[in-house]
C-alpha cells in the first residue's frame, strides 16, 4: 500500500498570509502521528517565480536541510518558471526544459510530470515529456502501478476560472492511459477545490489549495473565498491498484 499526502497551489509571494497558511499545512504534515510515504506538491508552488520565493518553499518544503519526514515531491504549475524553479527549489542549475521526475517506492511509481507552457496559463505535456512518461514506464517492475501527477487537470471542473487555462490535447493522454493498464490514477491542482472525478477510465483527483479555495458558480459570486481553511489530501494505492482519496482542512 502506498499512502501519499498531496498539497497544491501554495502562491507564496513574500507575504505574512501566504507563509502562514503554508507553514499551517506543513506543521499539520511534519507532525502526522502514522505512515506517509511522499507528500505531493502539484504545481504553482510561486506566486511570481521569484527565486526568493522559490527559496522560501526550499525552507518551508525542506528540501535544503533534509527536515521533511518523508520526501516531498513537486512539479512546476502555470505560475512557476522553470530555470528558478530548478536553482532555488531543486539547487540544480537553472534550465528551460521540462522539469520531470520519477520516484519509485515499493508498492507503486509516482512521476511528476511538467504541464507548464512558458508564457501561458494552460497547460500541456509536450513531446519530450511523453517520450519521458513512456520510457520511464518502460523501465518499471512488471506489475508495479504509477501515478501520473501534474498540475493541468484534462477535464471541465464546471467553473469558468479553472476552465478557461485547461490542459491542452486531453485526447492524448487518453491515448496514453489506454495503451497503459499500468496508469492507476491522475493526481493534479490548478483549480484551487477538492475534486474527484474520472478521464479515460481512470480516477483524477484535484487537490484543494493552499493558498485560496475556488467559490463555485453556485456558492456565490466571488470565486476565491480567501477565508476558506487551506486543504490537503491523503492518496491510498492499495494492492489491487485502485486509488481512494480522502481530503481534509486545516485549522
């Protein structure tokens, strides 16, 4: 069983609030009392792509000085730019392609994937992104289920905001997912709600935000409730392959 903690939507901008809410939802993570094998960060960690901001997830995430309980994974959203995402977040050296990344546990395969568009708020997986999906799939235990994580979601969430900068050539990755059994699941952000729903067969989770929730038509006419807690998500692979979902708020 492979038990993954998911965050998204982080916005962080230098701000008192920003840092709060942030350093609420990691303190409710580094403190859980049970088993966590990954948390999850699907996207738009920034706010502006600043390194200083990148440089305050690092702090927050602890990705410098190794104080996360467990790895803590992560993938660019439409807010983030790629080469201070690499420097400051990563400490790599900065560059412009895809950011991607695999990580194998013993029970199941997560891959970040990278839908950012440089300039756009869509999104989209690119050509050297998929060749990666499939070359990394290639090589995985026969057997072994993956998770596919990024920050697009590829199907209507029935708001104009989210629905407006959609991933782009959904119908590929549903070519993807039905030449690929192994594919248990979609994991993503960007909208800013808790949403479960399907594409292509498969189960797609939309983690909440950190930084706002999404006011649906129906819930008023603002679409950012500021006040909202920040949300967090608990992923369940289990052994037959199928994912559960279960979401909370923190206080």
């Amino acid at each position: 069983m492979l038990v993954l903690a998911h965050i998204s939507d982080l916005h962080l901008d230098g701000s008192p609030r920003a840092t709060e809410r942030a350093e609420r939802v990691r303190d409710r993570l580094w403190e859980l009392p049970g088993r966590v094998d990954a948390v999850l960060v699907t996207g738009d960690i920034a706010d502006n792509a600043t390194e200083p901001e990148y440089e305050e997830a690092a702090r927050l995430l602890g990705l410098r000085d190794g104080d996360a309980p467990f790895p803590v994974l992560t993938c660019p959203g439409n807010h983030d730019n790629r080469a201070p995402y690499r420097k400051a977040l990563l400490g790599r050296p900065g560059a412009e392609g895809p950011v991607n990344s695999a990580h194998v546990f013993d029970d199941g395969a997560v891959l970040m994937c990278d839908s950012s568009i440089p300039g756009s708020d869509e999104g989209e997986l690119d050509e050297e992104t998929y060749d990666w999906i499939e070359t990394t799939l290639d090589e995985l235990d026969d057997g072994l289920p993956a998770l596919l994580a990024f920050h697009h979601p590829p199907v209507p969430l029935h708001h104009p905001l989210p629905d407006s900068y959609p991933l782009r050539h959904p119908d590929r990755l549903a070519g993807l997912l039905e030449r690929r059994p192994g594919i248990a699941g979609l994991i993503t952000g960007h909208a800013h709600t808790a949403a479960a729903t399907s594409f292509a067969g498969r189960p797609l989770v939309v983690g909440p935000g950190v930084t706002w929730t999404l006011r649906l038509p129906w819930e008023g006419e603002r679409a950012a409730d500021r006040d909202a807690p920040p949300g967090l998500a608990f992923h369940v692979l289990d052994d037959a392959g199928r994912l559960t979902s279960h979401f909370r708020v923190v206080r």
